[in-house]
C-alpha cells in the first residue's frame, strides 16, 4: 500500500525559535518527534499555512502572509522532499493540488503531524477521509493549543476509522 506522511504547518510561526506567543507546547520535543516520524517515512508531504493578505487577517493575533520568514518550514523541521503545498483554509485537502497529487501516487494511506490538533491536523484528517484514504495521527507529534477542540474532533476522528498511534 503506498503511505505518505502529510507535515501540516510545521513552520517558524507555529514552532520556530521565534514563533507567536499563542503556540504553547513544547516546541523542541514536537520538533524531534516529527523528524522520528519523517523518518520512518519513504514519502513524505510538507504542508503550508498561509493568510489571505485581507482585512479579516489584518486583524488576526499572528501573521503568516506568503512569502514571509514566518511562513517558511521550521529551522531544524527534517525537509526530505520537494513536495511541498499551500494551504488557505484548515483542511490540506481544500487545495486541489494536492489532492490531485495524492491521486497520481496512487496514495491510499496518510499519516499526519505536525500543529494543530484542535484544528488543521483534525481538520486535514476529516479531508482525508471524504477522499477515501485511511488515516493514522501520530499523538505525539502533534501540537495542540486548542485541547477542548482536539478532544472533540479526535473522539469524532475515532468513530470515523482514524487510528491513533
């Protein structure tokens, strides 16, 4: 079965050295288990969040506009491939690219880490899922500021066939 572990929004905004005060979790233990897990991995998918420069953002409590040092992939995050995709929304699959991609690869099976638990991460999972593919989230390599959310979400993961490992 072909496997590609999906990286979300492992960048300096969210676990750089100089990353948003909101991002609370231990960013060096979160670094070292993704690389663990990129590993393991033959192939493996960087995924990247970026902001519409618009008026809603404007105003959000960080930014991370394309093409700036926030939105690049975190210093000493494992970068083993090119395959990298922007994202606008939580869900990885709202870019067609993407899915496009995951389609061409014949990929059946996608592991996922990175930030946040309690929204991209479990969003990204549900995506997965409407196409079809199985899904496994690495607990421990994944970030979560928003825990109230990622309970939520994990326990509907869990009823959806995600595995958690």
């Amino acid at each position: 079965m072909n496997k590609a572990l999906l990286v979300v929004d492992m960048q300096n905004i969210c676990v750089g050295k100089n990353s948003a005060a909101v991002f609370k979790y231990d960013k060096d233990t979160l670094l070292e288990n993704v690389n663990l897990h990129i590993k393991d991995y033959e192939t493996v998918v960087y995924i990247k969040n970026i902001m519409k420069r618009n008026l809603i953002n404007h105003f959000a409590p960080f930014k991370a506009y394309e093409g700036t040092v926030e939105t690049e992939l975190a210093e000493g995050l494992l970068v083993v491939s090119g395959n990298i995709f922007n994202k606008y929304q939580g869900d990885a699959f709202s870019n067609t690219e993407l899915v496009q991609w995951i389609q061409k690869n014949n990929i059946k099976e996608i592991g996922i880490v990175g930030v946040d638990g309690g929204g991209c991460v479990a969003l990204t999972a549900m995506g997965a899922i409407k196409n079809n593919l199985d899904v496994v989230l690495y607990e421990d390599a994944i970030g979560t500021i928003f825990v109230k959310k990622k309970n939520k979400y994990f326990k509907q993961l869990k009823t959806m066939g995600v595995k958690f490992a």
